[in-house]
C-alpha cells in the first residue's frame, strides 16, 4: 500500500510537472522564435494554398519550429482563412506572433507611378496605362465605353471620356479595367465638387441661364483645355466661349473650335464619311462636315460631350471665366492668342497671323 501511494504521488506530481511545462511551453510560444540569430528566407505563398500547406512551407523554411504549435496558435487567434498569398522576405528569428501577423498583413502590392498629363482623351489615356503594364488596351477602351459601367461608377456619360483626371498616380500592374478607372474618376470627382462648392453662385448660373450639369461643364473645360497651353489664357477663352453661347447679338451660336472637329473624326466609333478622310489636317469637307456631331462649324452649342480630359486649371477657368467682350481669337503661332470684339477685326487678325502679308 505504502509502495503504491508513492507510486501514485510520484506520478500525480509528474503529471503535474509536465502540465506545468505545457502551459510553460505554449504560453511562450508565440514570441519565441525558431531560429536565434535569424536569417533571410524567402516564401512564396500561391492563391488558394490550404493552411496545412502554409504551415509545411514555413516549417521546411525554418521558419517555424513546431508545426502543431503553430496550428493551435492560429486558430486560437481565428486568423488561419486571414493569410495572404504572396511572396515573402521572412526571418528565422521571426516570432510565431510577428510571423502570423505579417502573413495575415500580407505583402504590398508592386505598384507602377503614371502620369496622365493634361488634355489627352481617353484612347490616348488608355495607350499611356497599356504601356505601363497595368491594363491592356483593349480592355480598357471596351470598359470606358461600357455604358453600363459608367451607370456603376456614377460617370455623367456614355464613355469615361472628360472624367479620366489628369494626374500622377501609383497603379498595380495587370489590374482591372473598372479599377483603374474607378481610380481616376474618383479623383476627377473630388477636384470636380470641390470646385463648384467654391462656386455655387456660377453653378446655380450655369445650371438656370445654360442648363448645364456637370457634363456640360466638364465638355467645355475639356475645350479650353485644348485650345490653349498657356494658363493665364484659359479663363479669357472660357470667358469667349460663354459669351458666343449668351451673347444675343451673336448668331448662330456656333463655337467653331477645330478640336472638336479632329475628335469627332478620332475617337467615336461611328464616324462621318468625311471623317473617314480625315489624315490630320483639317480640311473644307470637315470644316462642313453635317455627319460629325462634334463638329462646332455647323452644330450650335456644345458638341454631345467632351473631347479631351481636363485639368484642374481649365475646369477652374470655366468656373472662373474672365470676363470680357471678345467672341473671337486666332493663333499667333506663338502659343498665344489674338482676341478680337467684332468680325472685322478677327479677319485682320486671321490674315495678320494665319495667312501673311
């Protein structure tokens, strides 16, 4: 009996010691790394790898020392359907907590700086980000005519064209279309209501002496966008433009800006069959040109939509025009304008400056 209670003692205590050092063991788990020093491994972790797999690599890699540990630990913080697939620059002396918490992190996406400049349309936008490697070309032109998405998005249009904002931006390679252009309208948005909440007195004017909304001020910022290079002749070529459309004395109400002429032969995918001779230079038969719906020669008002992404600058000089009594100006191939009051001293200027002496 004597030999029996010792037994049982002897065993109750071991039980006890190495109860002892289980909870020891797994309460220092988490922060006790598998190697001490550590050394640089590299894991990749494929889309769609099961945990048990996960917890393969990192044991083969050294990078955890107990895999039934491991398992346990990730379970009990309920991050095992959390991690990231990925590849990883790790560290042996990692901790199973620093470890976890990385895997469940994830690594940051490669990203690609583009720069959308000012005043392209959207076919040459989509050129510049299939040549950076973030969207093929071709899906993005079908997504940006995607009338369906732009209902999703919340564009104020058929085509993304006038709402792709020209900036710089960190984009992920082989990303998708609706991504990227998510991304750019929503930065076009935030610069956009910006602006008419610092103009809600020229938005009300706008919206009750014009009938223009937002795309109608984005078609026409798109306009001076392309008209001009020259930052402070932005708001006086606003300013010319709104004085044809509100002018009474001016009749028709015909803006006559070749850029229209040139997009509308460039980028719709109906065109005019005179479009269809269009080679880059604008001649009489487009100059005329019924057919093209851009074309401001022969259609008053704004054409149906805008020709060119807009910067902030040309959307503030639509909101800011410079007013005057201009209603004419011509290129003195310089990069700057001549601007004139009357017909008569237009047709000077065109033969001043446009056909010589």
């Amino acid at each position: 009996m004597r030999q029996a209670a010792i037994v049982v003692t002897a065993t109750v205590v071991l039980l006890l010691i190495g109860t002892y050092a289980t909870y020891r063991y797994w309460l220092g788990f988490p922060d006790r790394p598998a190697e001490q020093p550590g050394r640089q491994v590299t894991v990749e972790i494929p889309h769609g790898a099961a945990f048990p797999a996960i917890v393969t690599r990192l044991v083969e890699k050294n990078l955890v020392s107990n895999a039934t540990a491991f398992r346990f630990y990730a379970y009990y913080r309920g991050l095992v359907a959390r991690m990231r697939a990925g590849t990883y620059a790790l560290n042996t002396s990692m901790t199973p907590r620093e470890l976890l918490d990385k895997l469940v992190k994830g690594v940051a996406a490669p990203t690609v700086t583009v720069t959308i400049p000012e005043g392209k349309n959207m076919l040459e936008v989509a050129r510049i980000l299939d040549k950076k490697g973030i969207v093929p070309y071709e899906k993005l032109v079908s997504a940006m005519r995607d009338v369906r998405l732009m209902r999703h998005l919340g564009v104020p249009g058929d085509t993304m064209e006038g709402f792709l904002f020209p900036d710089t931006y960190k984009l992920k390679p082989r990303d998708k279309a609706e991504a990227v252009l998510r991304r750019l309208f929503e930065r076009h948005q935030t610069v956009f209501v910006a602006l008419r909440k610092q103009h809600p007195r020229r938005t009300l004017w706008f919206r009750t002496q014009l009938g223009w909304g937002h795309r109608e001020i984005v078609t026409m910022a798109s306009i001076v966008e392309k008209e001009t290079g020259q930052a402070k002749e932005r708001p006086l070529i606003a300013g010319v433009f709104i004085n044809r459309l509100t002018f009474s004395r001016f009749r028709p109400k015909l803006l006559q800006t070749d850029p229209t002429i040139i997009y509308g032969c460039v980028v719709p995918v109906k065109k005019s069959e005179a479009c269809t001779k269009f080679d880059g230079r604008i001649r009489r038969i487009h100059l005329e040109d019924q057919q093209n719906l851009y074309n401001t020669y022969t259609h008053e008002g704004l054409p149906p939509g805008p020709i060119a992404n807009p910067g902030e600058a040309a959307l503030r000089a639509v909101f800011e025009p410079k007013k005057s009594r201009y209603l004419y100006f011509v290129s003195k191939n310089d990069g700057t304008h001549y601007f004139s009051k009357t017909e008569a001293e237009h047709d000077r200027a065109v033969n001043r400056y446009q056909r010589g002496p």
